[in-house]
C-alpha cells in the first residue's frame, strides 16, 4: 500500500513537468510554423502560396490549424520586421504566456 501512495504521489508531482513540456514543444512547434511564414514572406512568397507551403510541411495534425492565423500576423508586419528576431520573438510570447 506504502508503495502505491508512494506511485500516486510521484505520478502527481511528474505530472506538470510533463504538461510543461508538451506546451515548449508546442511553442516550439508554432515558432518553426512563424519562421517558415517569415522566410517565404521575406522571400517574396504570396500569402496564399506560403500558406500552402507551410501547410504541406506540417507533420503533426494538431498545429494545422494554426498555420492561418500564425500566417495572417506574419503578413501583417513590416518588411523590416521579417527576421529571425520576429520568429525568437513569438517564441518567447509563446513560452511566457504558459505561466
């Protein structure tokens, strides 16, 4: 009995390491979506041919849907602003807002 406590309390502390990380791979995931935008646009690429290409190198099903929006913002700053700072950038907003 002492060792299953022992297994539930370890299983409860691991937990929101666990769920930490998934959330970094996450924003790791959606800043290499932002750097792909970021690099077609600075390339001269159209929205709706980067958003093509980007959505075709998407591996993992779950961040497709945040290939739009992530596009939209990338189109929306200044060509100056289209650097790998703006990818590092979204990176760390993305890690901060995990709390």
């Amino acid at each position: 009995m002492t060792r299953l406590a022992f297994l539930a309390l370890l299983l409860c502390a691991a937990s929101p390491t666990l769920a930490d990380k998934a959330n970094v791979r996450g924003c790791a995931a959606t800043s290499a979506i932002v750097a792909d935008a970021v690099a077609l646009r600075a390339g001269g690429a159209d929205q709706s041919n980067a958003l093509a290409a980007v959505q075709a190198k998407v591996t993992d099903a779950k961040y497709a849907a945040t290939v739009p929006p992530l596009l939209d913002w990338v189109y929306t700053l200044p060509q100056d602003q289209l650097t790998a700072e703006a990818v590092t950038a979204y990176k760390q907003a993305c890690i901060a807002q995990l709390g």
